[in-house]
C-alpha cells in the first residue's frame, strides 16, 4: 500500500527533522520547492522524501515497520484457514446415526455475518480493546514493534480490522472448500431438526428468505417444501430416511449459504476495511503536524540576514584590576576634543597652571603649537579626554607625538565619565583606555585619576 | 550585483554601528564586539530572500584619524567638483598603510557605491570631532542618512540633530536596542528614500521580513503547544520489586519527573530564541544564570502564573458543560441539559480538588518481575496555567527583543491578570485543552485544540503585555 508507506516514511523523517535547526529545514525545503516544484502537496510528498532521504530511502522499510502486522495478517490467515476447515468438518460430521443438522450449519453462517459485522463497527468506533494484549505479545515477541510509531497506533483499528477480515474470510473459504470436497468423497446425509415448534412450511420460509440472493438464477440450491418437509427429523424417533437420495440436495443449499453469508459478506467488508485504512491514511497525511510546517517552509521564501554569523568576541575581563592612582600635579592640563571644563587646570593645578586644547575640531597645527606650549611649560602633563568616546587613533598620534616632544616627564592620561562631579568612568568603560596605552607601548604615560585636593605645587 | 542597494554604517567608534546593523541583521553576534576600535575590517550583510540579494549592510571599523585624512583631501583638492575624486584617491593612495587603514576600510564600499548610514550616540553631547568626519563623507557625494542612537539614559539628540542637519538631508532617531520591530521596517524604508532605484527592493525586503515575523509567530504557537503537550502528558516510570520502599521511589520518580520538566522547559526556550535568530542568549541566560530562584515548581512561579481556585472552577465549569453538552444533543434534549449541567459540575469540581496536587503515583499490577510504579501524568490544571504563563512570557521577550540587546532577560510576574484579556469562550477552550493534552503527536484532535488555544492565548497575553 503506497500511501501508507508514504506516511510512515514522512512521520519518521518528520520526528527526524523535530532535532534538526529549524533555519536549515526552512533553507533546505524552499531550495526543493524552488528546484524541484515540491509544495508540500501530498503529490509532492514522495519526491521530497526522495530528494531528503536520497539513498537512504529504502521502499522495504515500511514493510519493516509494518512487520508485526503482517505476521499477525498471517497467523489469522493460517489460523483461521485451519479453524474453517475444522469447523466444517465438525459441522458435516456424520456416523450414519443422525442426520447433518442444517439448522447449525445456517446457525453458524449467521454467527460469522455477525461476527464480520461487529468488526466493521469496532473498526469505526476505533475500540480496541485487544491493544493490551497485542501490545504485550508484541512487546515480548518484536520488541522493536512493542512501541511503534505514534502514526502507527492511530491506524491500529482499521490494520485490525483488514487483518480480522481477512482472517474470516480465510476460515470462510477453507469451510467452503471442505463442504464441497465432503460432499463429492461423502454421502452426506442432511436434514433439519430444532426444538421449537416449528412447522415444515415456515421452515421453508425461512430457507426460501435466506436464498432470496441466488433464488432468481439458481433455483436449484433453493429447497423445496417437500424436501423440507421429508428431511425433518427428531432425535428420538425413526432415524432411518425414506428417501436417503433426497436429503443430499440440501447440499446446494448449504453451499451457497456459505457463500452468500460468509464468503461474500468477508469479501465485502475486507474491501471496506482497506478502503477504510486507505482514508485514514489519507486523513492522516493530510493532518499530519510535519505537513503543515513543511508547506510553510516550501511556500514561504528563505530569508537569510546572516543571523549566526557573527564575528564578534568578548573582551577580556578587568573587573579585578586596581584603579589608578592620582594624576601627579604639573603645571599643563590638556583639553582632547574639548574634555573637562577650562577652569579645571586652575582648580587642579593652581593659578599659574596652563589650560591648552587639541583634537576636536581644532588643526593638526594646533596640536603641534599645544605640544610646543607643554614642551615649555616643562614638569607632567594631564591629558583630560572624554572618558565615554573611545580612544582613536587621533589621540595615539598625539600621545605618541607628545612622548617624543616632552623629553620624559609623565604624560598622564584622564578620561573622564559624563556625570558630575567628576570622576574617571566605571571598571568596564576605562577598560579601553586601559588597553588603549598598553597599545601605545610608550615610556611613562599612563592613565590618572583625578588628582587629590589641594596637590598642586 | 551593483544594481544591489549597499548602506556602509559608518561612524565614530563605538557609536552603535554594530549594534544597528545587529538588529536590523537579526544577528546577535555582531553586538558582542564591546571593544571600541576592535572593529578593523567592513563586515558585509546581506539580506538574501531564496539567494536574491535585496540589500547589505556593510559595518565598518569607526574614524580613527579623521582629521589627517580630511587635511590631505583638503591639500590635494582644486575645486568641489573633484571632492568624491579626491576621496578615492585617498583610499587609492592609502591602501595597504596601517595609519589610515580603518579610513580606506570604511570609506571602500562607499565610494564603491554604497550609501552612506551615519550614526552618532544621542545619548552623550554632541562633540566637534564628529565634523572631521561628517566633511569626508560629503565630499564623498554619495547620498546618506544619519541616525541617531542612543546607547545611554541622558538624551542630547536636539545637539546633535541640529549638528547633522547641515551635513545629512534625513536625519533619523532610532534605538537599536529598544526599538520595536515596526520601526526597524521603518528605518528600512527610510533607506529605499536615499535613491531612487532603491525603493523597490527596500519595500520587498521590508514586506519579507513582516510575513518571516508573521511565521516566526505562528511557530512559536506551535513549539509551545507541542512543548506544553509533553509536559502535561508525561510519565516517568520505574520498576519496583516486591518489598521496594514506596516512599523512596515516589521520591526518586517525582525528582526525575521534575527534572525532565525543567529541562522540556529549557529546551522550549532554546528553541524560542532559536526561532528569532537570539544564538547568544541562551549563553548569557546560563552564565549570569537569571533563573536562579525562579525554578518552574517554585512557589514564586506558582504564585507569578498560576490561576485562582475561582477562576479554576468558573471555566472548569464551562469546560465540563461543553461536554456535557454532547450528551444532551445526543440525547435530542430530553435530558432538558442536565447533561451540561453535571458535566460542568464535574468539570469544576475536579479543577478545583487537583489544582495543587502534581504528585500522581501510581502502582501497576503485581507481575513475577514486580510492579511498575508511574508518576504523571499531570492532573493539577495550575501546572498547565504556570507552563504556559511562562512560556508565553519568554517568547513574548524574545519576539520583541533586538539583537543588539546585550541585558539578561528578566520575567515579570501576572497572577492571571492575563487571562481576562481572553474571551470566556477561549478561557474555557484553553482550559479544556490544558486538561486534556494529545497523547501523542498523532493525535490531531486534541493537538489541533491545544495550539488553536495557544494561539488565542498567543494575542491575549501580548494584548495584556501591550497595555502594561
């Protein structure tokens, strides 16, 4: 059965595809869909198994899954093949004593219609009340089918059923074959016998009733009232027939009851249990979870932004370094790219120090006139900068400028946080700047913090 | 490929370059570059929709020597005519030399083409070291934008805003961090404006990201509805010989059992963050470990997400009638609702006696191996409630957090104020569903239930976000 393979082969790649990335299926499935015409559409199922799978994708595999079915499909066959034959040779069991009773044999019939019919039902209903058992037996027998695929389990009822069916109509048509063999080795002896008091001609109705099916073209397997009414019989009373050739005709009868309430019923309804398995498997590939995200993936486009690829790295963790010392006291403060406040030279270095600007928006030629200015000024030098910009390449310049100018008297660099009052930044903004002058690898220069009250000279 | 819209995001150091293109990129690894400088060389990012290129996004390393170089481009010019001519000389004449390495960088794309996304912090003052750099990239001609982000609390962008507006024709606000995902789509249509052939492709990529959100969303209804499906419905099993000490294996089941759901639980969120593009969350989520005293049988998470004994009762009272229901249509009402009324007197009464009690062990018959104890599945309808309330909560966070973000995720805490924003038809479906989980994933019915419920509790629960 395609489809059901189909579904078994997409359930299992789909509880496969549960662990993968969801952005490489996406990928994956609209590169199909886009390649190959695969929608997701169930016409387009076996092409993209077979475009996921590739070689993997083994046709007997499902005929794996479905091992244990199978061998029960099998066992019930044999099993009910041997039981039809054992039951009809019970029911025609003759010792020349007593007649075949056909009222068992049409007891019997009715039984396997009814049978046949309750199992139609159970499959419909979906009770199972053999899970249990098959589950346990399963389990002992084919441990690897003693949890089958969820998929699997929801199909149980009409697999049941095909395989019930399938049983019957094996027993069915052993029963048949042995009656007509029995009839043709044997000289059976049939006739009719209840305890109820029924008279010959109901009987007749009632046989007439049950050929109403081939009464029409074969009237010749529809008993007559006469045979009916010489074939009755009492288990106590005259047991020797007045016409023994005459109670063989019941033979036709009989066989065509078999076959009409027994063979073709279990035809019938095991054409129904496939057709009902068939549906199922469609419902459930068409409601299938996998089958609505993989129609999504192949209809919806592949958007890629380069989300996972990024380059970035953590830098390394100063938590723990100490916090600079003081900024020695000289006489010139430098302003970086208007940093700090003019007044702070004064305030920080006294009267006579000198406040001076580079960087920002001012010439190259300024810094140099700064530097020229410092050179001048002699004794260590503060370089205030905005402690939240980070340190650039223009500020590098300018130190490495400054060291070479300034002979090498300290060069002291303080960056400074936003908020007032001032202060040097917190542990993971000055960390830059720290790693900014270890960068630099010029003599004395270092990074200050603010300088005490009342240090200057 | 040169007909592709190219925007270099060019800037100062440190200005929240990488964090745009982080957001607008979807990738949460370009964020984690936190030393300034470090950036030495233009990422590129394309935005690809099945292998078509719509648009990149090119980050650059920031200025370094703005002030040089704009000194050289000034002693070589003659006229403005030749300013852009002057820039790629100046990337011709400095290529290869380490001093002016990260200017030849940033200024390549543009001169190859690329448009021009300026972005400065307005959240620091404004600083006159930014001109050197704004003058470069006009001489560049090439048409640009400037954005203002704001990497800190303090805002200066009236500063800045009147700064850039003499050297930008568009000047924008955008919060890389906090910005919801309309604006990101906003920002994006905002670059199609810079030329003219660049509207098209800027519109489709914006209308592709909106449908890959609207999908995003839809499966997260179904990772939870399937995570929520096997949390409820799970059993832990274990083999007890004749004589076992039953106190100790309820104990060893129900920490087995626990344990499995927290880690579904994680697993979910893994996959959540997995969905919207957050690779390095869940790193960060296990480093500065965020959860610690919010365990999922904590009493806190009891307290944060589960429901009250009344509301239990109301809506098991709605969901029991539902079923009762049935039996009085099947019965061509001459039952005269009776059906639904003791159905919903079951369904309530049986909401309010489980809620609370997790624990459900059970013995299996006496067999020659011994007995098969069984704990779960769950009964206790709160469970559901604090499993899903969570859930929603993180993907709620997840969906609307950009991937500049760098801050730990943190919960908020709801009781079930939630739960009214849903519809009484909905409060009972979702409550029917949470007591009657699939009992596997082939089980269509019930699963279809749960995430129908899901999804209604999807809107709820960011209708309630919304409005708080």
């Amino acid at each position: 059965m395609r489809n059901l393979s189909l579904l078994l082969d997409f359930d299992e790649q789909y509880r496969r595809d549960r662990q993968q990335d969801r952005r490489f299926l996406h990928r994956r499935d609209r590169h199909l869909a886009t390649s190959q015409d695969i929608d997701g559409s169930r016409g387009s199922l076996a092409n993209w198994l077979d475009a996921v799978c590739g070689h993997d994708r083994d046709p007997a595999r499902a005929g794996e899954r479905l091992r244990g079915w199978r061998w029960m499909r099998v066992l019930f066959v044999v099993g009910g093949s041997v039981l039809g034959a054992a039951t009809m040779l019970g029911l025609l069991y003759y010792d020349g004593g007593r007649r075949i009773n056909v009222t068992l044999i049409i007891g019997v019939a009715l039984l396997q219609l009814l049978l046949a019919l309750l199992t139609t039902a159970q499959a419909w209903i979906g009770w199972q009340p053999w899970h249990g058992v098959f589950r346990s037996l399963g389990g002992r027998w084919l441990p690897e089918h003693a949890e089958p695929q969820p998929v699997l389990r929801t199909l149980a009822a009409p697999l049941a059923a095909r395989i019930a069916q399938s049983g019957g109509l094996a027993f069915g048509i052993a029963a048949l074959i042995v009656l007509l063999s029995q009839v043709v080795i044997h000289d059976l002896a049939f006739g009719w016998s209840t305890t109820l008091q029924a008279s010959a001609p109901a009987y007749h109705d009632l046989t007439n009733a049950l050929a109403r099916p081939w009464r029409g073209w074969m009237p010749s397997a529809v008993p007559s009232l006469a045979l009916v009414e010489q074939s009755r019989y009492f288990r106590v009373g005259a047991t020797v027939a007045t016409n023994p050739e005459l109670l063989g005709i019941w033979w036709r009868f009989i066989a065509m009851l078999w076959l009409f309430y027994v063979i073709v019923p279990r035809v019938m309804l095991l054409a129904l249990a496939r057709a009902q398995l068939a549906w199922r498997v469609r419902q459930q590939l068409a409601v299938h979870p996998g089958r609505a995200a993989l129609r999504e993936r192949c209809t919806t486009p592949w958007i890629d932004s380069g989300g996972g690829s990024g380059t970035g790295t953590l830098p390394p963790d100063d938590s723990g370094t100490l916090a600079p010392a003081p900024a020695t006291p000289g006489r010139v403060l430098i302003r970086w790219a208007d940093a700090g406040d003019p007044g702070l030279a004064r305030q920080w270095l006294g009267a006579a120090a000198l406040s001076l600007e580079a960087g920002g928006s001012a010439s190259l030629d300024a810094d140099g006139a700064v530097l020229e200015q410092a050179r001048a000024m002699g004794g260590p030098v503060i370089i205030l900068a905005r402690g939240w910009e980070p340190p650039t390449g223009e500020l590098a310049d300018f130190i490495t400028h400054a060291r070479r100018r300034l002979d090498l008297v300290p060069i002291q660099l303080l960056p400074l946080a936003p908020e007032l009052p001032l202060m040097l930044p917190a542990a993971p903004a000055l960390a830059p700047w720290r790693r900014f002058i270890e960068r630099l690898q010029q003599p004395n220069v270092v990074i200050a913090n603010i300088p005490n009250e009342g240090g200057a000279p | 490929m040169n007909d592709v819209p190219r925007f270099a995001v060019v800037g100062h150091p440190n200005k929240g370059k990488s964090s745009i293109v982080a957001t607008l990129a979807q990738n949460d690894g370009i964020a984690i570059a936190l030393e300034p400088g470090t950036t030495r060389n233009s990422d590129v990012y394309p935005l690809r929709v099945d292998g078509v290129t719509l648009y990149e996004l090119i980050d650059t390393p920031g200025f370094q020597r703005p002030r040089q170089a704009l000194a050289w481009m000034q002693a070589q010019s003659r006229a403005a005519s030749d300013h852009p001519d002057t820039v790629r000389a100046f990337v011709l004449q400095h290529a290869g030399e380490a001093r002016f390495h990260d200017e030849c960088e940033l200024l390549q794309p543009i001169i190859d083409g690329a448009g021009i996304l300026y972005v400065v912090d307005g959240s620091v003052p404004y600083s006159s070291e930014n001109e050197a750099e704004m003058e470069i990239l006009r001489w560049t001609g090439r048409p640009s934008l400037a954005l203002i982000n704001h990497i800190g609390d303090h805002d200066h962008s009236a500063a800045w805003e009147a700064a850039l507006g003499q050297y930008f024709r568009i000047v924008r606000q955008f919060n890389a961090v906090q910005a919801p995902f309309e604006e990101h789509l906003g920002l994006l249509r905002g670059f199609g404006e810079l030329a003219p052939g660049w509207r098209e492709p800027l519109e489709r990529a914006v209308r592709y990201l909106r449908e890959q959100r609207d999908q995003r969303d839809r499966a997260s209804v179904t990772l939870i509805a399937s995570a929520i499906g096997d949390m409820l419905g799970h059993v832990e099993t274990l083999s007890l010989r004749e004589g076992a000490d039953r106190t100790a294996a309820t104990q060893t089941l129900r920490e087995r059992w626990r344990d499995w759901q927290r880690q579904r639980e994680q697993r979910l969120r893994h996959d959540i963050e997995k969905l919207y593009q957050h690779n390095r969350l869940h790193r960060l989520e296990m480093e500065l470990a965020w959860e610690a005293g919010d365990d999922l049988f904590s009493e806190r998470a009891r307290h944060a997400w589960g429901v009250s004994r009344t509301y239990l009762g109301v809506v098991g009272f709605g969901a029991g009638a539902l079923g009762g229901v049935g039996i009085d249509a099947l019965a061509v009402g001459h039952t005269l609702g009776a059906g639904a009324l003791i159905g919903g007197i079951l369904g309530a009464t049986g909401s309010v006696y489980y809620a609370g009690k997790l624990d459900r062990f059970r013995l299996g018959p006496l067999t020659a191996g011994g007995r098969q104890a069984r704990f779960g599945p769950v009964h206790d309808p709160q469970f559901g409630y604090v499993v899903l309330g969570r859930a929603l909560e993180h993907a709620w966070r997840v969906a609307r957090r950009n991937h500049a973000g760098r801050d730990p995720l943190t919960f908020g805490d709801s009781n079930d104020r939630w739960l009214q924003h849903l519809t009484r038809r909905d409060g009972v479906a979702l409550q029917k569903a949470l007591l009657t989980p699939p009992r596997d994933v082939a089980d269509t019915r019930r699963r279809m239930a749960l995430e129908d419920s899901i999804g209604h509790a999807t809107v709820a629960f960011a209708a309630w976000r919304d409005a708080h």
